[in-house]
C-alpha cells in the first residue's frame, strides 16, 4: 500500500516535470486529423498523407519545393511517341519489411488493386487503364498501356504505391484484395516500418534499415504521427517539447504565437493550395455570369488577407496557384467594389434568390470568409445564409449537384503537380461528379482541358491552361482568394525537413536531430 | 383570494433569493428590449471592421472586439433578444404541449396514457442534449429550428410532471365532488385540477428556463444554433476557443452573461418555490 | 416485493422504449441532406463507385427496408459499421464506454466528496453566512455553462499556469489495456509514467462536470439533514439526552447519504448530459464525443449504437442504485 503510494507521488512528480526524456531519435507529429486506415489505395487525402509517404514508395517520388519528381522504385521510365504506352525500370534488390524482393509483379497487383477497390487515389487511374492490361514482361519491367494519351499521367505515378503481393494476398478475405487486413497492417518496402497502430491515436514507424535508398547518419529511429484535433493542444505541445512537429497550415495567429518560442521554428514556403469559393454554376441564378461577377467584386480581399489573415499569405487571383506554370502572370482577378458589384446584379435576369454557403465547420478561415461575403453582398442586394458543417458532409454534398450548396468557401490542394489539379478538375466536365464541385459545363474549356491532357508539348500545355485559367477568372466560375503559405512549426532541433506541397513536409526520412 | 395573493407577493418581496432573480431576469428583458440604445455600436451586430479585430477592452469597446473586428459588447446586448426569444417560445411551446397531453393522461388513465407516457419514456431515455443535437442538425442551423428542437425534445418532461402531479391529486376530495355534482371532465381539469398543480408549473418552468437557456447556448456552441452573423452567445464562445489564451476576453463576456440570466431563473424558480409550492420547500421549516 | 416489480417492468420496457427511439432517430437521420454513402466512398470516388458501395451497404433499398435490416441487424447484436471510421460501432462504442465511466464516476466521486459534507454543515449552519454562501454557490454551480467553464479552466491551469493539459485523455498510446481504464490499468500494469499522464488529463474534466453535480448534492443532502433534524425522532433523542455530535453521525449523515442516493441516478443522467458537451471540449474520446461527432457526420447508426448504449447505461446505473438503496436503506421498501 505504501510502495503504491510513494509510486504514485513520484509518477505525479514525474509528470509535472517538463518533458525532457523523450527517446533519443524519436519523433512525435501531431496530425490534425485521424489516421482511420492505413490502407495506402483506400486513402487519399492531405491529413493522412503521412501514413502513405512513409510507410509506402511508388515508382517515383515527388520532393522539395518547386517539386521535383526523381527516380524512386523504378530507375527509369520511357513513353512511346503517341503517349500511351509506359515502360518503367525497376531498381533491382529493393526489399520488403518482410525481407522478400519487390518485383514487377507487385507493381502489376498494386494498379490492378487499386483498379479493383475503387478507393483513393483510383479514381486518377480508372479513365485510363484498363484492369488486366498492365503487363510485366521481366522481373524488372513494367509496362502500362493507356487508354487514351494522359499528359499527367506522370504527375500521378507517384499516387501507385506498391504492396507486397505475396503478404497482401496470403491475407484476403473473400476477396476483399486484403482490405481488412491492409486497414491495419502495412506490407511495404517503405522507409518505416510499423511498431504500433491504434485508430484513435495514431501510429509509430520504426526505421527500416535495409531501405533500398539508403539513410542519413542521424535520421529518426522512431516517428510516431498522433491525432490531435484541437489546434490549441497541438500548438502547446510543441512548444512544451511533447511534440516536434505539427501542420504547417495553422492559423496566423497560431503562428505568430509560436513565432516568439524559442524551441520552436516555423519553416517557411509557398505552397500549392488555392483558397477559393468554389460557385456551383449549374443553378440559377449563379449559372448568370453577372451574378457572379457581382459575388465575385462583393469579397473585401485586403480585408481577408491583410486583416484577417495579417498578410500572412498572397493574392491569388485565379484557379492555379501562382507559383506554378498555367497560372498567368498578368491575370487581374477581381478586387472589392460595391458599385461594380452592384452594376453586375442589375443586369442579371433571373430572379434574385437568397444564396447558400456551406462553410467549413472548426476551419475558422472558412467561415470568417463565409461571414465577409455575407456582409458584403447583403449591402448589394444579395442575401445570404451560412451553414456551417463538418468537412466529410460538406464533400459529399458538394459531390452532389442537387444537394451541393451555392458557395463552398475552402482550400485546393496539391494531389499532383499539374494544372489539371486546378482548373482541369475543377471546371473540366470529365471531372463531374468527383471533383468538379462547379457543375461547370462549358464545351470550349472542355477542348482546351481535354487538349491540354492529350499533347506532351509544354508550351501548347501551358498556353491552353493560361487560357482556360482567364476564362474561369473573367467569368467568376470561382472566386479565387489566395494561394497558401506553408509556416511549418517544428521543434527547434529539428533539421532536414524537405517540404513539398505533395505530403506538407510529412516525408519523415530526409528529417533529424541537430 | 386577493389576500392570498397579497400575501404571496410580500412574501416574494421578503425572500431576497427570488428578488435578485427577479432583478436579474428584468436586467435580461431590459437588454434585449433597449438594445438599439444601449449599445454603443448597434451596427456592429452585421457589421465588420477587419482592420480592429481582436481587440482588449478599452475606453472604446469596453467589452473588446471579436474575431471580425465586431464591438463584444454590442453584440451581447443584441444577443439577449434571442436568448430570450428561445427560451421564452421554446419552454412556452413545451409548456402548451406537455401540460394538457399530462393532464388528459393522469386523469383518464388506460391504455392511451400509458402509450402517451411511454412515448415521452422514448424522449426521455437519452440525454435531452443528444436529441436537441440530432433534431437541430436535421433540420438545419436557424434560431426557429433550434426552438423546435428544444420544444420536442422538452415537452416529455412536462407531460411527466403533469401526468404524476394529475394522478397524486385525483382521487382528492374535493376533485372527486366536484364530479359527484355533475361537473364535465374538461370542467374538472380546468377549474380544479390545473390551478392546483399550477405552482408546480410555474416553479418548474422558471427552472427550464434556466436550463434551456444553457442547452441552446450549447447547440450554439457546437454550431448548431443561430447561423452567422446571428450574436448568439454560445457560438461566441466557441468562435474564441482558438483566439485564447490572447483573447481572454471574447469568450469571458457571452459566458457571464449566459451565467447571470440562467442564476436569474434558478434563482426565481428558487425563490417561487418557496413560496408556491410548500410540500418542497427548499429549505424546510425555513419559515415556520 | 414491489422493487422486484419495478426492476422487472423497467427491464421489459427497455426494449420497446429503445426499438421506439431506433425509429425516431432513422427517421431523423433520413431527411438530412447529407448521403453517407458519398461520405463512405470519399472525395475521389466516381458515381460508379458511389453506386456500387450504395447496393453494398443496403442504402438502395425503401427507408422501410433499411429500418427492418436494421432492426434485424440490431437483435442479432450487429450495430453495424460507423460510416467515418469504417469500424464497427461496437467496437468503438466498448472502447469508449471505459473513457465515459473512468470521468464520469471520478467526478461523482469528487461531487459526492465535496456536497455531501458541505450539505451537512450547511443544514447544521442554518441560515448562518456559511449557508448563504453555500447555497449561492449551489444556485451557480448550476447556471454556468459546461462548456464555458471548461473553457476557462482551460485557459487558467492549462494555458496560463500551464499545470494541466489542455485535452486527450492521456499522451501517447496509454498503458496495457486490461480493463480500459486508464488510471486502473497503469495501476495494474505498474506503469507510474501513464498513471501520472492519465491522473493529470483527468484533472480539468473532471472538475468541470463535477461542479454541477456538487451543487446538486449539496442541495439534497442539506434538505436531506434537515429533514431529520426538524422530524420527531431526533427531537426526542435531543430530549433523551443523547450527544449532539452522535446524532449528527449517527442519523443525520446517514439520511444525508441515503437522500442523495435515492438521488444518483438523476444526478447521473445530468453527468451524462454535460459529458456530452464536456467531452467534446476536452477531446475526451468517450461516448459523449462520439455522439456529437456522429451526429455532426451524419453517421446515423453510430447515433443509434450511442443511443442504445446510453439507455443501457441509464437502466443500468438505475438498477444499481435501486439495489444500493435497498441495502443502505433496508426499511425503505417505500
């Protein structure tokens, strides 16, 4: 009883003590989402990118900033002249945590399982490979044949990530190409391995020594990515020392605390990640383009980024961000005046009808910028109601053309480096129903878009993209805000973190200890 | 029956508990009523100043500004009128439906009071809370679906209180000769019954009062209630979470002033049972 | 006799009380706006996808249809998969009824440590400044906000005095899991690192959902003692010339504990009810935030598991104190 007591004073003691003695070479990333699965072709989003770029590799890889994409699994790739056949190389003696070599075929049952499970990243490659046509002719050689010519199928290579055939499996279950099991499990070449799991707290890699691409001589033993939802815990976290790493898109505020910490370091980049009103199109009155022109002069944009967002990031007055090709240099984009605004609403035919904005629930940027256009466009005439709700429902709404709302306000990222992201998905119809939330349906974007995905020619590319991103501006079809900065908080011994808008910096395995 | 009411109403001016409810509550109303003129920036409710965002008390916005510039103390005065309103349609709407379906049912009995009280046993089985959430996401967030929702999911309660207050008085003497000389049920219910459970009423709604007042500042503060620029208290508070610790007045204002109205009512409620309803008095023997 | 009685009748009404409130809640669940299968299938799906996981998940059938299954699905004790985490709800839900209980009878037990005596001195102080002031902060235990409150503890010990954390309910993956209770498994397992995480993330909610219950206690207890104090029976043993002090233990503590456990399981309900809201401040996985969270998703048979669950849980924790009271109270066959 004694012994019990005394342990729990001294356990009392120990906790009040600050965090000092952490494992040498761990470390702890606090996410602000949930790791729900580990499934690397079920999972396909920025909050769980960490699971996926370190437990898993692809053929290539993207890094750094302007991203570059190197050699990763393969060694090296050709494309025939008409732009649908690939062949890639693979490195050989690349092992599996299992010890096992990672050949061809398992490149072959990655894209097929992908193909097959419908989840994630497929829908990248669904349109344009056929289930069963990936062939591999050697141990080392894998060959897709395309559809149709995909100029950004490249840009998308990286999103195969390949499983251990063999493991995956030895563990179906009727058929179910190892989802239960892969949920929970990693069967991977990739940089860590997994030492724990646990849905609701997140997970700890150990390194994986025998990594094909070899290591640093101080690179984290151990990295260990947990959910921490509240912003607040996470930010106090870092800055006690339980955490040394946390997202890189908090807001300012948040940021400025941090700044004045002296164990903590704020990197920072600009990012791939367009802040826009998303405008569903496809209803009255919004398919008028005066109307949205008159929403689109009706948003205080110094206010919201010098004000509100302390400057903290740029202008971005079209659909691609700036700092990447495809976005125009001399594009204007909209600026605040009510008189426009209100010279815009006079011309349009259609009865006026209250809009709705479906703002994104705890995201405050969201919804701050939901109240500024409410007000706003209250004083030309146009009301406005706000919902707020959480991320999953406002998707699956969006997904929706009867259900979506008028105005989405919220954040492109980067899935792939490419203009498509942007204003291919987001305006082309072959995107409706998955990521054109703008029930846009406009038959001369659609050629340029589609033009622009069938020629390898990179001025052709960024001429059509240019136009296109114009068209999309100059008609509102969005009301594109800003582009993102990237203020990665880590703690202050932290070195080697190379960020890319692909991943936010989350690829643990260049990073260490000073 | 003058008398009595004369003698109740020295007694609520005796008891100090009740008094300063009283106060409390008339504090409430006058805000709401006067709001227009008591604040000192009245358009700040839709009204944003970007550029004085976040800013401590001063000699200007004495309460501070919000997260979009908004003066604090503006927005609470205006607050008060939807506090008000919920609790006043919401509790009054319970009220209206709970009382007569708990009359009708303790004084017939059978089966159709039993389904009519097992009903309200299925509201009743889970936190009030939960239901409210679930009804006011369904629907939508506006300050009239978060009424409807607190008023279903409230009148159980009522139908409970009336139904058990019915029954224990039934079987008195002088309901039961008022029967005997003929008197309709309607009469019955009306003319004996009701006004003998009557102060049960009145003591528990200043109560439910209270506490409605603080499951709708809840609903708004998990962004269920009013939608924006609505000066709903409750989502005031939960605007400021990520603004502390810097902004350590944004939430401080909406949450002492949710306190101050729901003490006024518990406070009342307090007070008036006291003096309405002697079989609970709070503190007993406390007059004798 | 009659006690047996009402435990049965209680029992046999669970289940059609709970069969009415899968309705209610299906129904409620089928007017939103929102399609969980798009949820399910994710931001990247196409409608192919949509539609085929819509003909897997039984979500193209009639309402009535899906209500039957479920229904179906429910007596064979299948809750069904959560819509967001993709696991069963029963899992979670036993994952976080631990979490639930561990807070929520760590702040009865901190609400009856503090009411009960201050109920007594109280009743005992009658109408002296320490009753007065007692009994205003009873009134204010319970007209402050939850969620506010927690807010504000927050901001004093976690943010300013920075002795508490903020949220979670323990750092890092927590102690071997015996029982599911974190300060009980860290006993268990000798684990003093996660005993000390735990106790310490515990502090603040507890608190917070402590103090209204408190209130409520106090408030009891003081009727309670009072009670007695004015009834017949304590007057004469006055008169008898037994010791102030000896009665005060004697009977007048018993009556105190025996009115606030008649008391419990509504005082129970009102923890839950703040839990809700709490739980959800301080990033508490138990049931409370799995219920706001479902509900927020849309996930509407994680909010039937919830509901079933916490009804359970009521019958439950009232059946105890039936029992509890029984033994206290022995002549109480009321």
């Amino acid at each position: 009883m004694k012994r019990t007591v005394i342990g729990l004073i001294a356990a009392l003691a120990a906790a009040a003590a600050p965090a000092v003695a952490l494992a040498q070479g761990k470390y702890v990333h606090a996410n602000n989402s949930g790791y729900d699965n580990l499934d690397p072709h079920a999972i396909y989003d920025v909050g769980r990118a960490a699971s996926r770029i370190n437990f898993y590799d692809g053929l290539y890889r993207w890094v750094d900033n302007p991203p570059k994409l190197i050699p990763w699994l393969a060694e090296s790739h050709t494309a025939s002249a008409d732009g649908k056949t690939w062949t890639f190389k693979l490195k050989q003696g690349v092992k599996f945590h299992d010890g096992s070599e990672m050949t061809a075929d398992d490149v072959v049952y990655s894209i097929e399982r992908m193909l097959a499970t419908k989840k994630g990243a497929s829908s990248l490659f669904i349109p344009i490979i056929d289930p069963g046509s990936t062939k591999a002719p050697d141990k080392y050689t894998v060959v897709f044949n395309l559809k149709e010519a995909s100029a950004i199928f490249m840009s998308t290579v990286p999103e195969i990530l390949i499983v251990n055939a063999k493991l995956v499996k030895a563990n179906e279950k009727d058929g179910d190409w190892g989802q239960a099991w892969l949920a929970k499990n990693v069967a991977s070449t990739g940089s860590y391995k997994l030492k724990r799991y646990d849905p609701a707290i997140g997970f700890v890699g150990e390194r994986f020594k025998e990594h094909f691409a070899g290591w640093g001589p101080k690179a984290f033993d151990e990295i260990e990515f947990r959910t921490v939802l509240e912003t607040n815990t996470r930010v106090q976290g870092l800055i006690k020392g339980d955490f040394q790493g946390t997202d890189g898109y908090l807001p300012y505020d948040q940021i400025l605390r941090l700044k004045q910490e002296k164990n903590v370091q704020i990197l920072e980049q600009e990012s791939m990640r367009v802040f826009y009103f998303s405008v569903h199109n496809g209803r009255p009155p919004l398919n008028d383009v005066h109307f949205r022109r008159a929403l689109a002069y009706a948003f205080d944009y110094d206010g919201f980024i010098n004000d509100i967002l302390k400057g903290a990031v740029a202008r971005n007055p079209g659909p691609n961000p700036n700092n990447l090709w495809g976005a125009p240099k001399d594009l204007k984009g909209f600026a605040f005046d009510l008189e426009k605004a209100k010279a815009e609403l006079a011309q349009v035919k259609e009865p006026i009808r209250p809009i709705t904005i479906g703002a994104l629930a705890g995201f405050s940027e969201s919804e701050q910028s939901a109240t500024l256009l409410q007000n706003a466009a209250k004083k030309v005439g146009i009301e406005i109601k706000i919902e707020s709700a959480p991320w999953q429902v406002i998707q699956s709404r969006m997904q929706d053309r009867e259900k979506n709302y008028d105005l989405v306000p919220l954040w492109k990222s980067t899935y792939y480096v490419d203009p498509n992201n942007w204003v291919g998905e987001l305006y082309g119809s072959r995107y409706l129903n998955t990521r054109n939330y703008s029930y846009n349906n406009d038959p001369e974007l659609d050629k340029w878009i589609n033009d622009a995905l069938a020629t390898n020619d990179q001025a052709k590319r960024q001429e059509l993209y240019e136009k296109a991103a114009r068209k999309v501006t100059d008609e509102a079809m969005g009301i594109f805000v800003y582009n993102t900065k990237w203020y990665g908080p880590y703690a202050a011994n932290v070195v080697g973190i190379r960020f890319c808008p692909i991943g936010s910096g989350q690829d643990m395995r260049w990073a260490s200890f000073k | 029956m003058t008398g009595s009411w004369r003698r109740t109403a020295a007694r609520f001016l005796g008891d100090r508990a009740a008094l300063m409810g009283a106060s409390l509550i008339l504090l409430l109303v006058l805000a709401a009523v006067f709001a227009p003129l008591l604040s000192p920036f009245p358009a700040d409710v839709a009204e944003f100043h970007t550029a004085n965002r976040l800013r401590p008390p001063d000699g200007v916005n004495w309460l501070g500004t919000d997260r979009m510039g908004s003066d604090l103390l503006s927005r609470i005065l205006f607050g008060a009128r939807i506090t008000i309103s919920i609790a006043l349609i919401a509790v009054g709407s319970a009220v209206l439906l709970g009382v007569p379906v708990g009359l009708v049912a303790g004084y017939y009995g059978g089966w159709p009071s039993d389904l009519l009280m097992r009903v309200s046993d299925i509201f009743l089985a889970v936190p009030q809370i939960v239901l409210a959430i679930a009804i006011a996401q369904t629907l939508g967030p506006s300050i009239e679906n978060v009424i409807l929702a607190l008023s279903i999911t409230y009148w159980p309660f009522w139908a409970r209180l009336v139904y058990a207050e019915t029954r224990s008085i039934k079987n008195e003497v002088f309901v039961e000769s008022a029967i005997a000389l003929g008197a309709s049920s309607l009469r019955v219910m009306a003319m004996h019954i009701l006004p003998n459970i009557a102060s049960a009423i009145i003591v528990r709604t200043s109560i439910g009062m209270g506490a409605t007042i603080l499951t709708a500042a809840a609903l708004g503060f998990l962004g269920l209630g009013a939608p924006p620029p609505a000066p709903e208290w409750g989502r005031m508070i939960a605007e400021s979470r990520e603004f502390l610790p810097e902004a350590w007045w944004y939430a401080t204002a909406p949450g002492i002033a949710i306190f101050m109205v729901v003490m006024g009512f518990n406070l009342l409620g307090d007070g008036l049972r006291d003096i309405l309803d002697p079989r609970i008095r709070r503190a007993v023997g406390r007059h004798a | 006799m009659r006690r047996l009685e009402m435990v049965l009748s209680r029992l046999a009404w669970f289940f059609p009380t709970m069969a009415g409130l899968i309705v209610i809640v299906f129904l409620i669940s089928n007017v939103i706006p929102t399609d969980p299968v798009r949820i399910v299938a994710g931001e990247n799906a196409t409608p192919e996808q949509v539609a085929a996981l819509r003909v897997k998940l039984g979500y193209d059938k009639p309402i009535a249809i899906q209500l039957l299954n479920h229904f179906r699905d429910v007596l064979s004790g299948n809750l069904g998969v959560s819509i967001y985490t993709q696991r069963p709800i029963s899992e979670d839900l036993a994952k976080r009824l631990p979490a639930t209980l561990e807070l929520s009878i760590t702040a009865l037990s901190l609400a009856i440590l503090l009411g009960i005596p201050l109920g007594v001195v109280s009743a005992l102080r009658r109408n002296a400044w320490i009753d007065q002031v007692l009994r205003v902060i009873s009134v204010s235990g319970l007209a402050i906000a939850a969620f506010w409150l927690a807010m504000e503890l927050q901001f004093l010990f976690s943010m300013k005095l920075r002795v508490a954390p903020l949220n979670g309910r323990i750092d890092g993956f927590g102690p071997e899991p015996y029982t599911g209770f974190y300060v009980l498994d860290s006993l268990i397992g000798r684990d003093w690192e996660s005993l000390g995480s735990a106790l310490s993330h515990l502090a603040l909610p507890a608190l917070t959902l402590a103090l209204p219950a408190a209130a409520t206690i106090l408030r009891f207890a003081r009727a309670g003692v009072l009670e007695v104090i004015n009834s017949n029976h304590v007057l004469y043993q006055r008169a008898m010339g037994i010791p102030p002090r000896l009665i005060v233990w004697k009977y007048v503590l018993r009556n105190a504990l025996i009115s606030t456990v008649t008391q419990i399981g509504l005082i129970f309900g009102v923890l839950l009810t703040n839990a809700v809201v709490i739980e959800t401040v301080f990033d508490w996985p138990g049931l409370g935030s799995f219920a706001v969270q479902s509900i927020l998703q849309s996930d509407h048979k994680a909010i039937i598991g919830f509901t079933i669950w916490t009804g359970g849980l009521i019958v439950v924790v009232n059946l105890l104190v039936d029992l509890l009271h029984s033994v206290i109270d022995p002549r109480g066959a009321r």
